[in-house]
C-alpha cells in the first residue's frame, strides 16, 4: 500500500493558520473524516487526546505525528496540515510544528496499512523532505512530493542498490561479492510500532552513512519484525544498540556490548549513539534470562532493583487485567439479568442467560492468579518462565500442600500466585546458569526438555511449601477487612483512593489498584469501589475546576479540561498527568484529597463493585449505584474547590 493512497486530497490542508495545538487536532479530526475514515470522529479525536495526555507526539524539529487506534475509525488514514507560523505542539526541543501528519488506525484489523505509514516516517527523516512538503503550494504538488520521495526510495530500490554496492537486503557488499559485517545492529521499537519505531532506524542508519560506519536496524512494528538481524551479524558486530520503549528478544545478544535507550534517543541522538558504539567503552550484556534487560539514557544508568521487579509486576498485571476485566463485567451482568427471588443461594445462575454469563465470567476470572504469574515469570526468564509461571499460579489458587496434594485446604490467593511468579522466573534464571555447563551438544534438549520439566517441578514444589504462610497471611488480611467497623473501612477506602491519586498511573496507583483486584478475588467488592472511585475524580476535578474557574487556567488547559470529563468518567486516572506536571504541588493534593473522601463516603454507604474497570459504564453493575454516584460527585467538587483556593488566577 502506498502512502499516498492513504492520503486523500480531502484530508490536506495548506497553509493553515492555528493558534494552538487542539485547534490543530480539531482541524485534522475533521480533515479525517472529510476523508471518510471515520466512523465516529468524537471517539476518534478522544483516542487522540487521550493519547497526547501520556506525552506530546511532536518529534521535535517542526513534525508532530498525532496518533490513535481505537474502534471510531473505519479505514487506515492519514491526514495532512502545513502550519507556516507553527504552532506550539509541547515538541521536547521547543520547536513550532509546521508539519503535522494525523494517522488513523482501525482497532484490531489487519495491519496492512502499516507498511505505507513504516514508509512516510522513514521519509519524514530525510533532508529536504519536510521542507519540500512545507513549501508545497497545492495539494496535488503536496501529493507528487510523497510519490517522488517514495518511488525514488522504494520502487528503484533495487537499482540504487546495485549503483551503491549494496544488495537487495541493503547490505554492503564487498569486492569478493560477499556481504560485509555491520560494525553496529540496532534494534528499533515503540509501544504502538506505526511511526517512531521506523524513524529511529532510519536515523540510525542514515547516521552511520554519514560517519562512515555501516549500521543495521531491525524494526520491530505492529506488524511484526522486519530487516531482522542474523546470526552471522549479531556475531560479527562490534556492538548493539536497542532503542526500544517495549521489550525486545534479547537473549540473542549475550556477550556483546549493548546500549540500551528509549526510542526517542535513536531519533533525535542517532548520532551519539553510533559513536558510543564503536568507542570500545560500551559495557558487555549478559542475558540472565530478563526479558527486556535494562534501560539507560546516553549517560548510561540503568534501572534500580526496585525498579526492576516493578516492571516484572507490572507485566504480570498488565496481562491479568484483561481477564479480571472481562470475567468481573460478565458476572457483574450475570447478577443483574437474574432474579434474586428464584433461588437466593443460587443469585446469579437463576435464569440460563445469568447462567451462561456467570459460568463464562467465572472461567476468564479464573484464569487471573495463572496468567499473572506465567506473565510476571515470563518478564523475568523470559518463554522458559512462562509455563513454570502458569503452573505455579495454579497450584497457588489450587491451594495444593504437602499434606494435602488435592488442594483446597488453604487459600494461597493472590499472594501465593504472587511469590509464585517470581519464583518461577528466578528458578529459570538459575536453571539457565546452572545448566550453561552442560555439553554444547545438549543444548538443543534445554528449552524443549529441561527447562519444562525441571523449571515446573521446582516451582510447583516451592510454591506448595509456601502456600501454607501464603494462606495465613491472605486468611488474615481478610479477617481483617471483614471485622473492620465502620470507621475503620471508611478509612480504608479513603487510603486506597488517595492512592489512587497520588501519582496518576504510576506504582502508588497501580499499588492500590492490584490491591483491589486481589480483593475482588477474594469476593470483597467494596475495596475495588472505593480504588475505582478515587481513580474516577482525579480528572473530573481537573474538568470542574476549568469550568467553573476559568481564570486559574489558560485558554490552552481549559480546552483540555473538557477531555477530562470523558476521562474520569470512564476511570482513566491519566487524564490529570500534564495538569500535575505543571502544577505539582497544588493538583496532586487536592486530588489527593477528593479522591480520599470519595473512597470513604463508598465505603461509608456500602457500595459495592464486582467489575475491576469501566467507570460510569458499568454503574448498573454497582451496589448501591446512587450512593457511589454521590460519592464520585461530592468527591470531585470538594477536590475542585480546594484545587481552586491553592491555584492563584492566570493574571496573578
């Protein structure tokens, strides 16, 4: 697919004047649906924002590349606008965006469209390209711009290559006729793998023509890997260089020197970063079975040990949420498409539609404490983990002891799942270095024999020993909530939903949300009430307060204050993170604040919630639905006004 296919001169616009960044997402939302790529263009600009609100996309030097992949678009688009004032797109090198590229992705169909979108950001980091687009005076001139850059580059590939000595595959040739070595691979990915991920390989590349030392990259898109690295090429390369913001397959690069950057840094230091390369000061990488390594900017520090088993949490959580979400919504549903007056013991399965939906719910819900120890044991050894992990998280839930090999005597739950997790990946770690001495002609027997059989035996059996303490502690903090009175879960809900707003996403916040989850498992809703509640009024005290008090805002911010209503009521705590960036020390406690008086008030009126996301959307599902929504209500107003006594007027 070519790129000027995804381009309609319907969604070109030149010359634009703006005088903001939303007013230019607003003229590209609605170039885009001229277009005809959308199917609903306030979901669509929604996924935008939403977007923005975790990071500009501005890349700096006057390009910005706004990008969502939500369910609103009906085709793959793009749309297209030059700004020649520019406009202030919050780019990390302070530059005014004059060219401004919107891309429109459909969620969950095939992506073939990404081989054209890989192409217009390859092209967006050559010389002249920009400039010749910014200068375009019509939109057909515009339009022949990209053609000509992408026939010259892509369909007379072949031939540049042989006029300059290279293969097909792009690889120098020497004079034998046989390829020669990279002296640098790098390795090139972004989370959504549509722009960023192919100009950070293409800027490495091109820095290594320019210095003269060959460089390879492999992209590692939405679509899959492309331009992958050999293994005749990891072996003959001086070093590697990952510019990654996901993880990557790493355990092919044990013993060589390795940089280990954020995607950014192969965009805008590609420079640097060939340099460094071939400085012979890069420190050597030993794969001890994680399986992303460490992350370091161009001054080289890694992650801290906390950091580290954060992230294998989080890979964990990340993984579950999907069938603790879906499992929770679908018994949520279960209870209220019954009729509680059939059988009371039976609530929930009275009817066959409640049936069918509980005994569904139930089954993705179980799935919970095995997927999140497969993923958190994964993260840390990698595939070898994974089966130990899931394995692991069984016998956990399973409740499985020595002196009682059928399980269900104890109640391991979340914790034991947990340790489980952990202990799989770090058993695999040893497993991997105890076993390196074995015999090179053995080594084919490890991933497919040893690792399995060995790696789920020693979990299984340290998960059992362990699930006796696990059960205690889990019995015991149940015990607990259980026998607080009032004034003791009231405080409750008002920590867990201060937690909430605390850092807006970040380990504060996923603490009190996997703290809830692991609740719901163990059947007490109100916790997750009250966690759900306190994410909820962050961004709706953001929204009110631009509301009502304008002057403490700008222009700028109470446009994006409007976004935070979608967002808090949808339970995207994210929403409020720019506002708390700016303003640190007045948004996050009064935030703070509104969220603990919301958990407590939750608690306070027995409200009740069985689905761990969804916001407002699932509110039939809520117990007590009036009560929370009052809780959420007086929450965000009491954060609004404190936010509005802390924050002085715009003119001040």
């Amino acid at each position: 697919m070519r790129i000027t296919e995804l381009l309609k001169p319907e969604s070109i616009a030149l010359g634009v004047k703006v005088s903001t960044k939303e007013e230019a997402i607003d003229c590209l939302t609605g170039l885009m649906e001229q277009g005809g790529r959308l199917n609903d263009r306030a979901g669509y600009k929604e996924g935008i924002l939403a977007r923005e609100a975790l990071g500009s996309t501005a890349i700096g030097e006057g390009i910005a590349i706004p990008h969502a992949k939500v369910a609103a678009v009906k085709e793959p688009g793009l749309a297209a606008i030059t700004v020649p004032d520019g406009v202030d797109y919050e780019a990390f090198d302070g530059s005014l965006a004059n060219l401004i590229f919107m891309i429109a992705a459909p969620e969950g169909e095939a992506d073939t469209h990404l081989e054209a979108l890989s192409k217009l950001s390859t092209l967006l980091m050559n010389p002249g390209f920009k400039e010749a687009l910014i200068a375009a005076k019509t939109k057909e001139e515009f339009l022949k711009v990209i053609d000509d850059a992408e026939s010259a580059r892509y369909e007379k590939k072949e031939e540049k290559d042989a006029a300059d000595g290279t293969d097909t595959a792009g690889a120098a040739v020497q004079d034998s006729g046989k390829p020669a070595a990279y002296r640098v691979l790098a390795v090139t990915a972004c989370p959504t793998g549509i722009a960023h991920t192919f100009m950070a390989a293409e800027n490495l590349e091109n820095m290594g023509k320019k210095l003269g030392i060959p460089v390879k990259a492999e992209t590692n898109g939405s679509a899959g890997a492309d331009n992958v690295l050999t293994a005749e090429e990891i072996k003959n390369a001086e070093c590697i260089i990952i510019a990654a913001d996901k993880n990557v397959e790493m355990a092919r690069f044990d013993g060589k020197s390795l940089i280990q950057v954020p995607v950014s840094e192969g965009i805008h230091h590609g420079e640097e970063l060939v340099k460094r390369a071939v400085s012979g000061t890069v420190p050597v990488y030993h794969h001890s079975g994680a399986a992303g390594g460490q992350s370091e900017s161009l001054s080289g520090s890694g992650d801290s040990v906390g950091r580290t088993i954060y992230k294998h949490l989080m890979n964990g959580v990340s993984h579950m949420l999907p069938f603790v979400i879906g499992g929770g919504i679908l018994i949520a549903l279960a209870f209220l498409f019954d009729n509680y007056e059939i059988d009371p013991a039976n609530f929930g399965k009275n009817t066959p539609l409640a049936a069918y939906l509980k005994t569904i719910g139930e089954q993705a819900f179980g799935l919970m404490l095995p997927v999140l120890a497969g993923y958190i044991a994964m993260s840390i050894a990698d595939r070898p983990g994974l089966a130990a992990g899931f394995v692991g998280g069984l016998v956990a839930k399973g409740g499985i002891t020595f002196a009682n090999p059928a399980g269900g005597d104890v109640n391991a739950g979340f914790l034991g799942a947990l340790f489980a997790g952990f202990a799989a990946g770090y058993i695999l770690v040893g497993l991997r270095k105890l076993l390196s001495r074995l015999p090179k002609s053995l080594e084919g027997i490890k991933p497919v024999l040893l690792y399995p059989v060995l790696g789920v035996f020693l979990t299984a059996a340290v998960t059992t020993f362990i699930n006796p303490y696990m059960g205690m502690i889990n019995d015991g903090l149940t015990s607990v909530l259980d026998s607080m009175g009032g004034a003791s879960r009231v405080m409750l809900g008002m920590v867990v939903a201060g937690m909430m707003s605390v850092d807006m996403g970040g380990p504060v916040n996923k603490a009190a949300y996997v703290f809830g989850t692991a609740q719901l498992a163990e059947g007490n809703f109100e916790v997750m009430a009250a966690v759900m509640a306190g994410g909820m009024v962050p961004p709706l005290v953001i929204a009110l307060c631009s509301t009502f008090f304008r002057k403490k805002f700008t222009e700028k911010e109470r446009q994006s204050g409007l976004v935070n209503y979608i967002m808090g009521l949808s339970f995207i705590t994210e929403g409020v993170i720019p506002f708390a960036a700016q303003d640190p020390l007045r948004v996050i406690p009064s935030c703070v604040a509104g969220s603990a008086i919301a958990g407590g008030l939750s608690m306070f009126l027995g409200c009740t919630l069985r689905a761990p996301h969804g916001g407002l959307f699932v509110l039939p599902t809520i117990g007590n639905p009036l009560g929370y929504l009052a809780a959420v209500l007086i929450g965000s107003v009491v954060g609004c006004i404190i936010l509005a006594v802390l924050k002085k007027n715009i003119e001040e």
